[in-house]
C-alpha cells in the first residue's frame, strides 16, 4: 500500500495529463475541474505518506532499465520537504490558474502539460537514486517546453527554443555526473554522505572533481547559473501561472534540489570540502547572486525583473549547498521553501496586475495600489521578505545561510556574507521601487488611466493571499520546520 | 527572568493607533475627531511609557524567532532616556503637525504613520538584543518611509527611494557585523561592558574588529555619518516640516542608540580602544561634523541648511563615542537630548515660516522676525545653544565632549578634537544666526509698509516654546540628565 | 546438426531467390513476395537467436561442401543472430513505412525492380553478417553496392542519378581498398576463411614478420569500410543519398546499408585481424579520433541545413561517428556499446526518415522547415513518431539513445585516456543534436503560415501511422528493456574472440 501511495502521485497526474489531450476541445469547463481533481487527488496522497507512513517506507522500485539503472522512489527527508511543498503549491497555483487561462485557446493543452508537470515534479522529488532523478528532470523539460511554446508567438517560439538547448544541454553534463556516480560508487541510492568508493579502480580525485564541477553547471541550468541562466528572463513569455510555479518553483527548484542531491547525497560533502572544485562552483554561485540582482534592478519589465530576482534567490539556495556542511543544506532548504512562497507570491501578484490592468512594465504602475489593495500589500510582503527584512520568512533563511557561511569562515565565508548582503539591498532597490510607485504615484499622473481596473476574483485571490499568510506565518514561526530541515541535513531525518 | 507584559503596551499600543487611523481614512468622520484619536494616542503612549519606565530594570520575552534570535524587551538608563526623549518630543511635534498638516493631504496617512514609528522607537529603545534592535530598526525605517514620500512629488519621491536605499544598505552593513559576531555570543542580551565570548574571540581579532567597524559604519547611515550620511540633506527637507523634525531630531539618535548599543553593550570598550577601527571612526566623524558644517554654511535652502547642520551634530555624538571615555560619552548622552530638542524646534520653525508665507530660502527671510517674533525668538535661541554659548544646554554637552577629548588619551584627536568642535560651533553661529540677524534687523531698505504678522496658532507656537525652553533650561539645570548619563556611564567604563 | 542451423543459408538464399523470382513478377506482387520474405527471414533470424541463446554457442556452416581452405562458409553466434533479427525488423518495419511512396515515386514499370533490389540487399547484407570467409565478405559487398545504388536511382530525377554516382564512386573506392587489403591478407597468410587466417596472422605476430603490410591491411580495411559506411571525412555521398531517394530506400540505407559495413568491419577485426593486434596497432586511434570529429562535424552541418531530409541524413555522419569512435576506445565495453549503437540508430534513424515523410505528406510535400510548421498537428502520428525519434537521438531517458550514450560514457570511463575527450564529445555532440533535432520539433508544432484544409490530414497513409507506432515501440523496447539485449552483445562479442 506504501509503495503504491509514492508512485501513484508521481503516475496519476502524467496519465491524467495525457488523458485530458483526449477530451475534446469543445468541453473546456471540465479541464479545470479534471485538473483540479487529478492534483487535489496526488496532493492528498503526498500528504498521506508524510503524515502517515513515511518512516516505515523503504521505497518503491517501478522498473529497472538496465542493471542499475532502476526507477526507484523513496521518500526521505529532502524528498518530503520537496514534495510537501509542491504538493501544497499546486493546487493553489491550479486554482490561480483557472480564472487567469479563462477564455484561452488551447486551455485543455495547458492543463493537460501543466498536470503533467505536477506528476513529473514529484517524480524529482521522491526519486530515491539519481537515474531516477535524471529520468524526471529529462522529462521535466519535455513536458514543461509546451508550456513555454504555448502562446505561439514569435517571442514564444525562441524563448522555448532557448530553454530547451538549454535544458538539454544542461542535462548532458548532469549525465556525464551520472556516469561517473554509476561507475565509482557503491550504489546510485542517495545516501547521506555520498555514495563514492575510492576502492574502485581508476578513481583518481581530480578527474571526479571536473565531473563533479560539469555536473553542477549541468544542474546548474535549470537551477539558472550564471553563465547558463540566460532562458530563465526569456520564458517569462510564458503565462503568469506557468512563470510563477514553473520558472520561479517547481523546475528551478528542481535544479537547486538535483545539485543538493548531488553534493550530498551522491559525491559527499565531505569529500568536497575544501576542494578546488568547492571553490570553483562557490565562486559562480557568488557571481550569479551579484549578477542576478543587479540585473533585476536594470530591467522594467516586471515579469522579467522578478526572473532576475529568481536568478539570484537560487544562487542563495545554492550558496547554501555549496557550503558543504549541515548548517549549510539546512539553510539551502529553509531558503528553497521560504522562497518558493515569496516569490509564487510576487509572481502571481504581477500576473495578477497584468490580467487586471494590462500593465507589464514596472514604470506603468503608477497607483496601482489603490487600485488593487489586497493584491500589492500581499506584494509588498513578499518584496519584504524577499530583501530579508526580519519578522518575514525571507529574514529566517538568510540568517540561516549567512550562519552557515560564517561557519565555513576564511575569506570565501566573508564573501558569502557580503554578497548576500549586496543582493540583499538590490533586492530591496528592485522590489520597493515597485511599491513606493504602486502607493506614491508620482503627482500628476493620470488617474483615470486605471479607470475599471480592480481586484481579481477569488480564484487568484486566495491564493496570494494565503502564499502571504504563509510567509508572514514563516517569519514568525519556523522553529519546528527548521529542526525538521537540520534533522534532514544531519541525516536523523529519513 | 520574570516576564512583565506592560513593557508591550508602549510598543504596541500606537501601532495599533497607528493601523486604526489609517483605516480611519475612508470613515466618514470630522477632521477634528480623527485628530483627538491621534491626540489621544500620543498623550497615551506618553503615560504608558513613562509608567514603564518608573517600573525600574525589567524585561519581558516576546517570541522565540528562531533557535538562537529571540525578541525581547528590556528596560536600562540608556533605553529611559531615548524612550522618554522620544516619546515626549513625538507629543509635542505631534500638535505643531496637527496645524501645520492642514494645508497638507492624506492626513490620516501621515498620522498613522507617524503614530507606527512611535512604537517602533520605543520598541528600540527597550530592544534587549541586537538581532531584536535589528528587527524594530527595519520597521523604523519603512515605516518612516511614508513620512519622507507624503507629498508625492518627483522629488519627494526619489528621495524617499534614496533614503530608503541608504538605510537598507546601512542596516545590512550592520547584519553583516550581527552575521559574524553571533557565533561569538553577540546576539545575547545587551550588558553594559560587552557580551562577546572572550574564549571564542580570541585569534579572531581582525574579524572581530572588521565586523564592529561595519556595523558602526552601517548604523552609522542612520545617524548621517559620512561616508554613508548622502541620503540625509536630500531626504529631511522634503518630507513635511513636523516629519522632517522628528526625523532629524529622533530618528537619526536611533542610529546612535544603536552604535552606542553596539559599541558599548555588545562588543565592549574596551575590545576596540586604541584599534584601528576608533581611529577610522574617530576620523569619520570629525570629517562629518567639519564637512557638515561647511556644506550647511554655503546652503541657502533653509531646511536643506539644517539637515547639513544635523548631519554635523549627529557626528558630534557620534565623536563622543568614538572616544571611548567617560566624560565624552556623558557628553554625548547629553547631546543626545540637547540637540533633539533644539533640531526639532529649527525644523518646526522653519516649517511654522513656510507654513505661513511659504518662503523657503535664507534669503528670503528678511525682517521675519518683524512678521513671526515669537517663531524667531524660539528659532534664536535655540541658534544660540546648538552654538554653544553659555549658559545654554548646548555648551554643556560641549564642554563634557571636549574634556573627555582632552583627557582621553588619544594623541592627535584629544586636541584636534576640541579644535574642530570649536571651528564647527563658529560655523554653526555662521550659518544659523543670520537668521535672527535679518530677520530682526533687516536693515533700512526694508519696505515696513507690507509688514504684516502672521504668527501662527497657539498649536504651533506652544511645542516650539516648550522646547526652547527645555534646551535652555536644561543649559543651567543639566544635573538630571548628567545624572542618568553618569549612571549609564559608570557601568560601562 | 539442428534443423535450425540451417536457417542463416536458407535466409541468405530465400532472399536472393525472391530477388530473381520478382523479376517476372508484377509491382505489387513482388511487393508482397518481398514483405514475405523479409517476415520470413525474421522468424528464422529469431529462431537462429533463440538457438544460439539456447546452446551458448556458435556454430560454422559450409556452403557447398567445399572443404577449408578453399570453401565458402558462414557462421552464425548471439551477435549474427541478434544482428539480422534486429535487421529484419528494421527493414520490414521501413519498407511498411515507405510503402505508398514506393508506388508513387517509382515508375509503375519499375516497382517490381525495387522490390528486386530490397531482396538484393536484404540478401548481401545478411551475408555480410553471417559470413565466415574474406571472399564471400567481398562479394556480398559488392552485390549490396549495386543494390544500393539500384535504390538511390530508381526515384530517377536528377538529384538520384548523381547521388547514385556519387555514391558509386565512393562505394566502389572503399570496396577497392577492401579487396587490396584482402589480397595483402592473402598473401601474407594464404587464407581466406576466417579462423585459419587469424591463426596465421596471430604466427606472423608472434613471429613479428610482416610488421609493416599487417598494418597496412589493418589500415586498408578500416577505410576502405569506413568510406562505405560514410565516416567523417568521407561522408560526402551521405546528405545527397538520403536526402533524396525515395522514403523507404533512405530509411533502409541510412539504418542498414552502412551498418552492415560496419558490423563486417567488427567482425573482421575480431575474427581475422584479431583485436588485440589491431588495438596496438594505433589505427583505432585513428577511428577515434575521425569518430569523435564526425559527431562534431556531422551535427554542426546539421545544424546549418534548412531541408530537413539534408539534416536528418547528416545527423547519420554525427551518429556514425558515435559508433567509430565506441569501436576506436578499443575496449570491449567501447565494442559493445558500438553494436548496441548499430541498433539505436538503425530503429531511430528509419523512424525519423518514416516519420518525417509523414510530415512531409500533410505539407504539399515539401521538406523546408517553413512548410513544415504545424504539420505536426496535421499528422499527429508522425509528429509525436518524429518526436520521439529526436529525443532519442538526443539521449532521453527511456528511449533508445540514452541506453546508449549511457554505454558509451560507461566505455569511456573505463579508457583513461580516452575519457575526458569522449565525454566531452558527448555533452557537446547531445546539445547540437538538441539544436538541430529540436527546433524542428518546436517548429512543427508551431502555427502554420497558411491554413491547410481539413483534407490535408487525410493525406496522410494508415501504414506509415502504423509503422511510426511500431518504430516508437521498438525504441521504447530499446530504451526500457535494453538488459537482455545488452548481455546478447556481451554474449555475442566473446564468441567472436
């Protein structure tokens, strides 16, 4: 029955997705209610296990390709932080989604690869070994592409271009770190601490380091590592809800969380440690945190601001990762959850402006708070917690990851510490610049401009709202959520 | 500890004021009524704290943030004076602003604003670790922000942008320091003397030092110490006078509380004497008050003349403390107060005259003292204690700054100290008492005939009075507040 | 002797027979004489497989009972077996495929001689893998050059006659080194069967006579095939070849014909040469490196073609190139990851060139990217089969191509020299195919420029729907279930030795 509960949320949406390419066009109020079915349906079964079975499960093999190469499904602690909050995501992004695709062409499309993505997202977070995990981040980007295509436009066609040479490029020096795991470790299985045999002939210590460092930028794509980034502020063409849980969560969140895999759970942090390969990939994450945020001061197109902003809060996860120590995996989780709701929250927030208003630009939105009330102070919360100002979940994990930076000590934990505290003031530049004009519109702007513009309904609504609440709840209280992350780290957690 | 609840009430309280008049805005209510709520809450928030602050050494815990941030609330000499100080001038300015924001909009905004950051100082004031400092020093800061931007126009707004940017880049200069010195036991409660953890730092010096020295720079930005002090003549002068007031005379002792608090309750004294960062720091702020003073003196916009004059007073403090002595931090104490209220007196005047003609420049103000005598007679003396002539509040702070200069054993700055101080007060006569002069005396040519008066109300004139009379009072009646600072002083030295 | 035993020589003939039957025979009759015999030579194929599976060894058969050293034998293990079996699949499943484009691109006189010319091949190339003696080996190659070139030309338009003549120039070159280096063989061991020429050349080894003309055999052979099975840098007959014929014979050329010059080339070096000599013999290195260059190159004048027939043909100069360059890592594990790379690319290159005719179909048949915008909506079949395909070619999970880029970076870890160079190549080589592969893909499914009528989907054959469907099948077997075949291999490359 437990194995059954980890692979069915992981089958039932993709099965669903394709299903729904069967029902016809024409019937384009049952997508929704099918979609929301299928997901409601995969969240309450992830919540099954991780409320109920967790520990007992060993884990669910579905097939094996070849030799070692088995799917295989377990969910450990990483796996249920991942899950459970994808499984939390979702259905409120699917709610979102409903009212911001109501009257689209190719609704049942969107839905259909939009559950898909659901299905194969959890499949990244159960995977129990990095094949399987290489499986789904393949398949991530097979079903998330039609997403990225779906207007059709021009600009649609090259930014989804992009993203899949990217993607696929990406994958092909992750897989080189497959090969090299299958080869020299003891088992694929993740396994705290890594999983490398130096007793296997021909291990020599450098060439796994380079595999490890391609492998990393491999990852290092989806999770927009500079120089590899550059698809994540050309898929914002993208419909707001696929920007917001795709480009902002669900698929650069599975890179970040690949890379953690990957560190250490396949090669060991341990072995890492103070390696040239260490400093080299703390080094880029560095260079993308001061990139992303400078660059997210620089655009004004709003989408893309904030994709920039994605940019740089996921080199912070990494920051996090790369620091090679529990502290530092715990830190990078708080952060993958924490910014996961600030930034679904500000994206659905913008979406919202640009389904209500039709504005895209940050320089349009002069008074739009008056406007929109609900909608910009959940705004405006986000922004806050984004830049790290205490009391909001955002504080909580910079603390950690600054912690866990000084920890590492030496000139690159000064570093660390200074970059996230440059990003953190570009942050606040880019996300306070947007309120001040929200609320303080310059005098003399036209105000019946923004004549019949007014809140969305409930169905986008809510789910900002309670993203909000989220994060003011995380700000608050995160105690309990953070033993949890340093069990996890520490290995106690499975 | 024992946990004692009442210390919320003062924190909380006008928050709460403050988010209810900002609802009040779309009631359908009389202006009058909307004020005496306004009204109310600041007499209030007076009472309950000085009700808190005669409660003697207590302390209350809020909530456990994380592991190892708690936020908690205690009451010390140091957290009586700023929240005694603040809480007293809010009232006060509070009337002018109730006249003065009439010909302004959004009243009920600027209110509830205004009535938010009163908690959020006070909430600083009792602040009993830095991480808890550190989360109300947030709040302060965009909470005031709204004050800077009231009157919406392109200017206003860009330098609220600036000050905002200043004060986040400040207080994440300051994290940076909070960052590197929580594993040494820096993120416990405040104890006069320092609470790092010697078996920790030791071997750890340069990072030590390093840290202190950001986080002085950091909160330093607050109190307009250069090289971060850029926002501070942009961003006073354009908010509404009683903001600007406040501003300029509060919250920039906010950045000191937190320096003082930093250097004095966190690191301790004695860790950073005769170390590189209190001769860097000594150095910034003899640059601050030199350069503020000159800047202040070439100004002709009046209240943009001011700021330059609070950026060089703040740096007065700042100097005092930077001395690690005893006398020069009595002084600084002292001075504390002192030039609260003599700022907060400048800036209401200076809006009491635009808010009558609308005249924005020195020059503009010849024989203004014919017009508004009681204005300019609060505006004079006032001039003449930040000068520091005696017998007024300012010479004494001055004088214990330049004692404890002398006798603080710091070569080159005991003397150059003094000697700076003294070329900053000729400069200070140089920039404020042209005023008095032409407004007083506006020379023969001055056409009598247009002369009209226009004093303002009552509500404006009587905070000024008050003030002015409190700056000069206390000039010959220094005991109490000398008292409090010796006290604090004592156990830190 | 087993009944079974039999079969490889009744395949060999059963084929060659039909060949010779359709030429009195009418289209459509040799049509299906064709497609019976080709269902036939998979049954026994299977059968060959599942005995050799069974006994665990191989066995050799003398045709014509001419004793050694003079006879003609052929010899058939797991790999032969494995090998013709997948061959048949391939073949039936393009010749399905292709089937109505066969009747409307051939001269309705001629189409008998098509089927001829398929049976031609099918023959010479099951000989070719089921051979035992240099000079069978040779004649057979030369039968399946003229049936080759027999296949480019029967479209007969201007772009086949000089692609068959390019072709045959190649062809014909490569074939003449292979018959040098035969005689040289010859001379310098007296044998032309398989196992008594390896005893002798391993004494000439041993002896260390003859250092000089062993290499040049080793050298001659290894080009002279390589010419024929189109590895950088002698691919230049490939784009045009391909690119042109009719759907069936491309898929057929570009999945079978040069494989099977490859798969003798393997069996050559193994059952002949003896691989240990041809390792130490550095001309593997030389494969090598003109294998990793061919992926490179290959993908990069992919890249840059706007016919998409022209891009799917040079993306088999990329894919041959992976297969030289698993052979040049000189491993048995490179060696087998070759193989199984015969049989990636065989099912994922005739389903692409399947599948892209179906798109073709749906826009007015042309094969431009522009025209081909939107057809995947118009020929789902096809387009989901073309995508599939091109997901493989990149290395997706589950398919075929990840299975074996995954062997092929498992052999390079394994040649420390070799290792950092492939895989490199590999990562480098997977991106442009994703380039290529993938824009295509996108722009299929991308809007059209113009309308097309609702007719245009009815354009489109049931057979080539069905024969797509059967390609994603076999890839999908390929990709999830590759274990079994993967130890046929290992099974198969240790009885050569």
């Amino acid at each position: 029955m437990n194995q059954l509960l980890l692979v069915a949320p992981v089958l039932l949406p993709i099965a669903g997705g394709i299903l729904m390419l069967m029902i016809p066009e024409k019937e384009a109020r049952v997508h929704p209610i099918f979609t929301e079915l299928i997901v409601l349906a995969s969240s309450a079964m992830i919540w099954a296990v991780l409320f109920t079975g967790r520990e007992q499960g060993n884990g669910a093999v579905l097939f094996s390709m070849a030799g070692n190469l088995k799917v295989f499904f377990r969910m450990d602690g990483m796996g249920a932080v991942f899950s459970g909050l994808v499984s939390v995501l979702w259905p409120l992004a699917t709610l979102y989604a409903f009212e911001y695709m109501e009257g689209d062409r190719r609704g049942r499309e969107f839905f259909a690869f939009y559950t898909m993505t659901y299905g194969v997202t959890l499949g990244i977070a159960l995977s129990g070994n990095l094949v399987t995990l290489y499986l789904f981040y393949e398949l991530l980007t097979l079903v998330t592409f039609p997403l990225v295509l779906h207007d059709r436009t021009k600009e649609a066609i090259r930014a989804s271009r992009k993203y899949l040479y990217y993607s696929i490029g990406g994958a092909a020096f992750a897989f080189i770190g497959l090969v090299f795991v299958l080869i020299y470790g003891s088992t694929a299985d993740f396994t705290l601490g890594g999983v490398l045999n130096k007793g296997v002939p021909g291990f020599d210590t450098n060439v796994i380091l380079f595999m490890y460092v391609l492998a990393f930028f491999g990852f290092g794509v989806k999770a927009a590592l500079f120089p590899v980034h550059s698809w994540l502020p050309s898929v914002s063409v993208a419909p707001t809800p696929v920007t917001a849980l795709l480009h902002a969560v669900a698929v650069v969140k599975s890179g970040a969380f690949a890379i953690l895999r990957l560190t250490y759970f396949s090669y060991g942090a341990d072995f890492l440690k103070g390696t040239w390969a260490h400093y080299v990939v703390l080094g880029a994450v560095l260079v993308t945190i001061v990139y992303g945020s400078t660059m997210a001061v620089k655009e004004v197109h709003f989408k893309r601001r904030l994709a920039y902003s994605t940019i740089s809060n996921l080199s912070y996860v990494l920051l996090g990762a790369v620091m090679m120590s529990a502290a530092g995996m715990a830190a990078a989780l708080s952060h993958l959850v924490f910014h996961a709701f600030m930034k679904i929250c500000s994206f659905f927030c913008a979406g919202a402006v640009m389904h209500q208003a039709g504005r895209n630009y940050v320089y349009e939105l002069d008074g739009i708070g008056k406007k929109m009330p609900v909608t910009l102070a959940c705004f405006t919360i986000a922004g806050l917690s984004l830049t790290g100002i205490p009391l909001f979940a955002g504080f909580i994990s910079k603390w950690n990851i600054a912690q866990a930076a000084v920890g590492l000590g030496g000139i690159p934990g000064f570093l660390a510490a200074g970059v996230l505290l440059y990003s953190a003031l570009m942050t606040g530049i880019y996300m306070m610049t947007v309120v001040v004009r929200a609320y303080f519109p310059k005098e003399g702007y036209d105000e019946t401009a923004l004549d019949g513009v007014k809140e969305p309904g409930w169905r986008m609504l809510t789910p900002i709202v309670i993203f909000a609440a989220v994060i003011l709840f995380f700000g608050l209280y995160s105690r309990p959520l953070f033993h949890f992350l340093q069990q996890t780290a520490g290995g106690s957690g499975i | 500890m024992e946990q004692d609840f009442l210390l919320l009430l003062p924190i909380f309280f006008p928050m709460a004021a403050g988010i209810l008049t900002l609802a009040l805005a779309k009631a359908k209510m009389g202006r009058k009524a909307k004020l005496t709520v306004v009204f109310g809450a600041l007499v209030l928030e007076l009472l309950f704290t000085i009700l808190c602050l005669m409660r003697g050494d207590v302390s209350v815990t809020l909530w456990q943030l994380t592991d190892t941030i708690r936020i908690s609330f205690h009451v010390d000499t140091i957290s009586r004076i700023f929240a005694g100080l603040s809480v007293s001038v809010w009232l006060l300015v509070g009337c002018f602003a109730f006249s003065y924001m009439s010909h302004e909009e959004h009243e009920e905004r600027f209110f509830g604003f205004y009535l938010i950051v009163e908690g959020a100082l006070t909430a600083l004031s009792f602040a009993d670790n830095m991480v808890g400092f550190y989360v109300f020093f947030e709040v302060m800061t965009f909470t005031s922000l709204p004050l800077v931007l009231h009157e919406m126009t392109k200017p206003a707004i860009m330098a609220g942008l600036k000050y905002l940017f200043y004060s986040v880049a400040g207080a994440f200069m300051a994290l940076f320091g909070i960052f590197f010195l929580a594993g040494y036991g820096a993120i416990g409660s405040f104890q006069a003397g320092g609470i790092l953890d010697a078996s920790a730092t030791a071997g750890h010096e340069g990072l030590l030092l390093a840290s202190a020295f950001m986080m002085i720079i950091g909160f330093g930005t607050k109190a307009g110490m250069f090289p971060m002090h850029g926002w501070l003549p942009t961003a006073h002068p354009e908010a509404p006078a009683p903001a600007s007031a406040v501003l300029s005379g509060v919250i920039t002792k906010m950045g000191v509380l937190a320096v003082i608090r930093v250097v004095y309750y966190v690191i301790g004294p004695d860790i950073l004497r005769r170390t590189w960062v209190q001769t860097v720091w000594m150095i910034l702020t003899l640059t601050t008050i030199f350069l503020g003073s000159m800047m202040a003196y070439k100004e002709k916009i009046m209240k943009k003349r001011l700021a330059y004059s609070t950026v060089s007073q703040v740096s007065y403090i700042l100097f005092g403390l930077s001395l690690l002595h005893p006398a020069a931090f009595i002084g600084a104490i002292a001075h504390v107060i002192f030039h609260s209220l003599v700022k907060n007196t400048l800036f209401l005047g200076a809006g009491a005259i635009i808010y009558k003609t609308g005249k924005t420049k020195v020059a503009e103000l010849r024989g203004i003292g014919k017009e508004m005598p009681v204005t300019i007679w609060c505006f004079t003396l006032v001039s003449i204690t930040l000068v520091g002539i005696p017998p007024t509040s300012g010479f004494v702070s001055k004088w214990y700054l330049a004692t404890g200069a002398l006798s603080s054993g710091t070569g080159v700055f005991s003397w150059l100290g003094p000697v700076i101080l003294l070329i900053s007060a000729l400069l200070t006569a140089g920039y404020l008492l042209p005023v008095t002069i032409h407004g007083f005396f506006p020379g023969a040519d001055y056409d009598y005939g247009s002369l009209e008066k226009r004093e303002p109300s009552a509500l404006m004139t009587v905070p000024m009075i008050l003030m002015t009379m409190g700056a000069v009072a206390l000039g010959m009646f220094p005991g109490v507040i000398l008292n409090a600072a010796s006290a604090a002083a004592e156990l830190l030295f | 002797m087993d009944f079974v035993c039999n079969f490889p020589f009744f395949s060999i003939i059963l084929a060659m027979f039909c060949g010779i039957l359709s030429s009195v025979l009418k289209g459509p009759w040799a049509k299906r004489l064709c497609l019976f015999m080709v269902t036939a030579v998979l049954v026994m194929s299977s059968a060959v497989l599942a005995y050799t599976m069974k006994t665990g060894t191989s066995y050799t058969y003398s045709m014509g009972h001419f004793p050694a050293p003079w006879g003609n034998e052929i010899r058939a293990g797991v790999l032969e077996a494995l090998t013709a079996t997948g061959f048949s699949v391939i073949m039936l499943l393009s010749l399905l495929g292709g089937m109505s484009h066969i009747f409307t691109d051939v001269e309705e006189t001629k189409t008998n001689l098509f089927f001829i010319l398929v049976d031609l091949l099918m023959s010479s190339l099951l000989a070719l893998i089921y051979t035992n003696d240099l000079f069978t080996a040779y004649v057979f190659v030369e039968i399946n050059t003229i049936a080759a070139c027999g296949l480019i030309m029967i479209k007969q338009d201007g772009h086949g006659i000089v692609a068959a003549i390019r072709y045959m120039v190649m062809s014909l070159l490569g074939s003449g080194m292979f018959l040098i280096s035969l005689s040289m063989l010859y001379d310098i061991t007296g044998h032309l069967l398989m196992e008594p020429a390896k005893e002798a050349v391993g004494a000439i080894v041993a002896s260390g006579s003859y250092e000089v003309p062993l290499l040049v055999v080793i050298a001659l052979m290894s080009v002279g095939l390589a010419i024929k099975s189109g590895l950088y840098p002698f691919h230049s007959w490939i784009p045009e070849t391909y690119g042109y014929a009719t759907p069936a014979a491309s898929a057929i050329l570009s999945s079978l014909v040069s494989k099977g010059y490859i798969f003798l080339l393997i069996k050559v070096f193994y059952r002949v040469l003896g691989y240990e000599n041809v390792v130490s013999s550095k001309v593997i290195n030389a494969l090598f490196v003109f294998g990793l260059v061919g992926m490179i190159v290959g993908s990069v004048k992919a890249i840059k073609q706007t016919d998409t027939r022209k891009m799917i043909a040079y993306s088999s100069v990329a894919q041959i190139g992976y297969i030289y360059m698993g052979i040049g890592l000189g491993t048995k594990a490179g060696m087998a990851a070759a193989v199984f790379h015969i049989f990636t690319h065989a099912a994922t290159k005739s389903l692409l060139f399947i599948s892209a005719v179906g798109l073709y179909e749906v826009s007015d048949g042309k094969a431009d990217y522009r025209s081909l915008r939107g057809s995947g909506y118009r020929n789902r079949a096809a387009g989901i089969a073309f995508a599939v395909g091109a997901l493989s070619m990149v290395g997706f999970p589950m398919l075929s191509g990840f299975i074996s880029k995954l062997m092929f970076a498992t052999a390079a870890v394994q040649s420390p020299h070799k290792m950092v160079a492939t895989i490199l190549g590999l990562a480098v080589s997977t991106i442009l195919n994703a380039i290529y592969f993938l824009r295509l893909v996108i722009s299929i499914y991308s809007p059209a420029e113009r309308e097309y009528g609702a007719d245009m989907s009815h354009q489109a054959s049931r057979k080539l729907k069905v024969a797509s469907l059967l390609f994603i099948i076999v890839n999908l077997v390929l990709g999830l279930f590759s274990q079994p075949i993967v130890n046929a291999i290992d099974a198969g490359l240790s009885m050569f030795v």
